[in-house]
C-alpha cells in the first residue's frame, strides 16, 4: 500500500519548537548537570554568594539560546529551504517519496531515519538533529492511512 498525502509545508516556528524540544529531549540532561555543578561552587567555604545560582541559571539560558539559534539558523539557510517547500509524501513500507511536483521528488529510505514519534495530532521523523519530517494527522487522506503509517513506524522500530 502507498500512502499519498495532501500538499503540506512545514512552517518555521513548527520546525522549531519541535527541533528544539527533541534537542532537550536528547541533551537536557546535560544543560541540567552542568547548572548543577555550577551551583555546587555555592558549598566551597568562604565563596556562598547567590551568584553561583545566577551563573547557572545564566547557562541554562545561554544553552537553549544556543540551540534556538541554530534551528532559526536552519530556516534561514539556502540549503534549509527544502525544508519547508510544499511537498506531496508518498509513503510505503520501502520509502518515503517527498514530491514537489508529479515529476520531482527525493527518496527518503527507512533507514535513514533514526527515530519517529506520534503527537496528540501529528507524526515526527527524525532524519537528524537538523531534519525533521512533520506530519500533522489533517494531511492523510483517511483514519486507515495514518493507522497504516503507524503501524509501518512500530513495525521499522522508530518510535520513541
């Protein structure tokens, strides 16, 4: 069975905001121990100040501001822009056809994805940290196509 989806285009501050949540996802931990260290300077005798609290709290502010500009940046770039073309999917059990137009497209195999996710009302793929497949449930055609691509992610092992 192929899926063939309605026109979509991914829109920036979507793109975004998922980006980066999939980032804190995957790398909080690590904006988290770092604040923590810095707070633990506050136990050094003779150097308590709230200044250590503020300085973590400084990084973590530093940390998401870092990955927000990077994916603001993707959305900027000419090799980005293809990213948010409208786009035709064609789905299988093999691939993922992103279509332009009837004569243009670019496969996509299965493994070339690294992780999936299903929303409340939408479909994720992760490409890489900077490529994201967004699908929101309104551009499938019936309730059996999204059934279909959901069983596809669990039956390839994608999902979170």
């Amino acid at each position: 069975m192929i899926v063939k989806t309605k026109n979509y285009k991914l829109e920036k501050k979507v793109y975004i905001s998922v980006a980066l949540k999939n980032i804190l996802k995957k790398q909080g931990w690590m904006a988290g121990l770092g604040a923590l260290v810095i707070c633990l300077g506050y136990v050094i005798p003779g150097l308590q100040s709230i200044w250590w609290f503020i300085a973590a709290f400084i990084g973590l502010g530093l940390y998401l501001l870092f990955w927000w500009i990077q994916f603001y940046g993707v959305t900027q770039l000419e090799q980005g822009k293809m990213l948010f073309e409208k786009f035709v999917y064609e789905i299988s059990s093999q691939q993922i056809l992103m279509k332009i137009n009837p004569r243009e497209g670019m496969p996509i195999k299965w493994d070339q994805v690294q992780a999936a996710e299903i929303g409340k009302d939408f479909f994720v793929l992760y490409i890489n940290k900077a490529q994201i497949l967004y699908w929101p449930f309104r551009i499938f055609n019936t309730e059996n196509e999204r059934k279909f691509v959901a069983s596809i992610l669990k039956a390839k092992g994608l999902l979170k």
